[in-house]
C-alpha cells in the first residue's frame, strides 16, 4: 500500500465527479432557455443513481470474478470483500475500495454523456428506466471486457487507458440509438432552412462547463495511472497538448470553412481533444498527443456538420464529439502507442507493431456495434411501453415545466 | 403633455442618458426590447449550423415631459443616438391624457 498513491486516486475521483456537474453546465448551455433545467437533471441525477446502482451490483458486474470473459459474478454485491486490503489485479498500492470508488466516477459520466442526444424531449420517468437498463447491460459488461481482470478485450491486448472505447464510444454509439429511434426535436428541419431556430441560450454556461471537464478530464486521464508517478505526469501532458491541440484545429477549420472561430467551437474542440486522447493518454508522447488533439479537432468538426446531410437530430452532437472522437483516439492509439512512453502498454504502428491498430479496430467494432443493437432495443421497447417523449404540447412549454415544474430563470 | 418613446441601439444608452441628465429630464424608464425594422436580423451559426435571427436587441426608452421640451429632447436624442449606419433605431411621440403621481395623488404636469 502506499499513501501517495491512494491520495492521488482518491483526488482523482473527485476530479472526474466534478465532470458530470461540468457536462450537465456544457449541455444546459446549448439547449433553449425552457429546456435549461431538465437538462442539467439528466446529468446530475446520474450521480444518485448510477451511484448507488454501482455500490449495490455495478462494480461487482464490471470489476468482479471473471465469468466467461464477458461480465463479473455477483460475489462483490453490496462491496462484500471491497475494502482496505488492494486488489493486485487492478492495483497493488492502493485499498481495493479507492479503486472502486473511482471507478463509480466513471460509471456515472458514461451514461450522462448520452443524454445530449435527445435532450430537449425526453420523458424524465422512461430516461431513469432507460439509465437503469444501459448501465446494467452495456456498461458494466464492456467495462468489464476492456478492464476487468479476465475480460476478452483486455486479454486481446486492446489499448484503452482512460475509456475511449469503454466511455466515449460506447455512450457515443448509443446516442446515434437515440437519435434514430426518438427522431428530430419538433421543428428541426437542419440547416437553417427550419423555421425554428435551435440557439444555445447560455453559451458562457457551456464555456464554463467545458473548462470544467478539461480541469476533471485531469483525473480521468492522469488518475488512470492509479499511482502518482511518472506515467502519471506523462497522461497528464498528453491530455493537456492534445486538448489544446484540438481547440485551434476545431476553431481555425471552421474559420476557414464558414468564415468566423466561434466560442462554442472552441469548448466543443476542446471536448473533441480530450476524448480522442483519453485511450491513447497513458501510451503516447507529447508530440503524438498533439498530432492526436489536430486530428480529432478537425474530424469531429466534420462529423457534426455531416448528422444534418445524415438526417438524425442528435441535440449537443454526441455521436459527432465522443462516438467519433473515440474512434479517432482509438485508432490513433493503434498508430502512436509505444512502449518507451509506458512499458506495460503496447507499440502502435508507428513504432514497429502493426498488429495493434487491428486489436484496436476490433475493440472498436464489437463496441460499436454491442452498444448500437443493445442501446436500440431497449429504446424500442421503451418507446413501445413507457414512451420516449413529452408530448409535443410538453414539448413546446419546454421540459423545465412539463417534467419538473420549476423554471431556470426567473425575472 | 407628450410621451416620447424612442428605440436605439443599446450601447447607445449611455450617451443619451447622459445628454437627457443635461437638459434636466425629470425621469425614463428603460427596456431591453428585441425588434427589427427595415433591415431585418442577421445570420448567426452554431456549430455549422446557421439561423437567421430576426430580432435585434434594442433597448427603449419612454419619458413624458411638457410639450414645449419635446422638440429639445428628440434632438438630443438623436444627435447622441445616430451612428448614421442602418439600426440606429426610431422615435414615437405620442399625446398623453393624464398623469398621476401614485404617491400623493397629484395630477397633470406637476405630477411628471
């Protein structure tokens, strides 16, 4: 056991619970003022649910025994047996129960990521059912694939530091779900030529919230290390570059493309950067990280604009930032990973070992395509029982009053 | 006695309260209002994705005063509210019926 590195996980966790307060600002911003509110609830209610859920069976599905290389047993229900002693296979210097703890921070951010696709229109009741069934059935069995002691994606040898596959593209993934099954916000009709328009009420919320996620992605990243050391500050480095990277390649493509850098696409590049270096931040150099940030700042531009041509509303872009940021940073890991940066991880094809981009694509793939079929099912069948969606009366008051009575703003 | 109601542009406001305070108006009342006029709105993009945005923020300002200070008042303003391009805005001038102070019940022009 050692105390410096249970300090630093245990700073870590609390770093990415401050992520889903962040998320919940960076989308209340870019949704309309009536919709402020219920928006914001879908992120922080996640902290209770979610939460509990973890202690209770979560962690005993994603992180416990090994049952087929697909899910954990239920021996560790209710934490039985998580507590001070470490659990060598995830950490040999740090209580078992810090572990766990921090990994419930990431529990509760994958799920509240997927809710800017259908906000603005999603039934409060049938969203808490929906959570209830991801978590339960995708998250904690692909957690468990590409972290558990014993899961088959682990085992393949996949690269995956802080979630790109596990987080980013399995929550990107089941947003394009959504979008599909919920269909468009009434009055969508793309670009422009709609007649109602879609403008972010509070974009310095959303700037606020963005900075808040880059400051909490620190402890996603960097505490990934699970010690405070050297590879920490090496994650930590490449998390920072690569963000930093990715908001001047978001702001100066869409300079040049449609003629202004805007505020909202430097928090969404800054977005973009952290999620396509989250796989690859405790396997790359400095230089690669910011080759990693220019790659995702631009691709993730283009898939944004690319879901109008494509005819799907997803609200806050949750498949354009985080599904295809993911497979940027997943496949980009395949390229940069090399074994100087973390001896544990892996080389990428740049560093002599091609193998890794096709491990890397099979993560991918089996994530993307687990994710889309479970996530569209259990939309379907809710859609058919519970309903997805406030009725378009509900709609147009705005959610803030049809599924919580209460309004953000005041006069 | 007139009610002088007049739309400009908000950073405007400043200058023409200060001109207002010169000529010893005796009270305004502001608004932030939204309008267009002639010109229309302008074109705003999100993400990609462009609006046109059809109200403009203006702000209104309404005093009543006598009406042999109209004239004196509707020239400040728009000296001091004129930038000369499109959106600087217009002036109503409108007859008022009666006045009354809330406080003491007091009527017509001592009431302003």
């Amino acid at each position: 056991m050692n105390p410096a590195d249970t300090a630093f996980v245990l700073v870590s966790a609390a770093l990415v619970m401050l992520m889903t307060p962040g998320l919940a600002l960076f989308y209340g911003g870019m949704v309309r003022s009536k919709n402020v509110l219920a928006t914001i609830m879908q992120n922080f209610i996640l902290l209770g649910v979610v939460g509990v859920l973890w202690a209770i069976y979560g962690y005993s599905l994603a992180f416990g025994p090994d049952v087929g290389h697909f899910i954990g047993n239920l021996d560790w229900v209710g934490l039985a047996g998580v507590g001070a002693e470490p659990f060598k296979a995830y950490s040999e210097t740090i209580p078992h129960q810090t572990f766990m703890i921090y990994q419930a921070m990431f529990a509760i951010i994958t799920p509240a990521l997927i809710t800017g696709a259908w906000a603005e229109r999603m039934k409060f009741s049938t969203f808490l059912v929906f959570m209830v069934l991801w978590s339960t059935i995708v998250y904690n069995p692909v957690a468990h694939w590409v972290w558990g002691d014993g899961g088959w994606l682990k085992n393949l040898g996949a690269l995956d530091f802080a979630g790109g596959t596990v987080v980013h593209i399995n929550a990107g993934i089941a947003a394009l779900a959504a979008a599909l099954v919920m269909g468009p916000r009434k009055g969508y009709a793309g670009y422009g030529n709609g007649a109602e328009a879609f403008i972010p009420h509070n974009l310095p919320m959303t700037v606020l919230g963005a900075g808040l996620l880059w400051f909490g992605w620190f402890g996603f990243n960097a505490g990934s290390a699970l010690a405070a050391g050297a590879l920490a500050s090496s994650a930590f480095t490449a998390t920072h570059l690569a963000t930093c990277a990715a908001v001047l390649s978001w702001v100066g493509t869409e300079w040049i493309a449609r003629g202004k850098p805007t505020t909202l696409g430097a928090a969404s590049g800054a977005v973009a950067g952290l999620v396509a270096i989250t796989p690859a931040a405790g396997y790359v150099g400095p230089m690669s990280a910011i080759i990693i940030g220019l790659v995702a700042g631009i691709i993730c531009y283009l898939a944004v604009l690319a879901k109008v041509k494509l005819g799907y509303d997803d609200s806050l872009d949750v498949v354009g930032v985080h599904c295809v940021g993911g497979v940027v940073g997943a496949m980009l890991t395949g390229l940069f990973a090399t074994k100087l940066v973390n001896p544990a991880g892996g080389d990428g094809l740049f560093f002599g070992n091609p193998g890794q981009l096709w491990i890397q694509a099979v993560a991918v793939g089996v994530t993307l395509i687990y994710s889309f079929v479970v996530s569209f099912i259990l939309f379907k069948v809710l859609d058919a029982t519970m309903g997805l969606r406030v009725t378009p009366e509900e709609e147009m008051a705005g959610l803030d009053i049809s599924e919580h009575q209460e309004t953000g703003y005041s006069m | 006695m007139k009610k002088i109601e007049a739309i400009i542009q908000p950073f405007k406001l400043e200058p023409v309260k200060e001109a207002l305070h010169g000529l010893s108006v005796q009270g305004m009342t502001v608004t932030e209002v939204k309008g267009f006029g002639r010109q229309k709105g302008i074109r705003e993009v999100y993400r990609g994705m462009e609006y046109q945005v059809d109200f403009l923020p203006k702000v209104k300002i309404e005093i009543v005063a006598p009406a042999d200070k109209v004239k004196i008042i509707v020239d400040t303003i728009v000296e001091k509210a004129r930038t000369g391009r499109i959106g600087d805005g217009k002036i109503f001038v409108y007859p008022v019926a009666e006045v009354i102070r809330i406080r003491t019940g007091e009527t017509g022009e001592s009431a302003v």
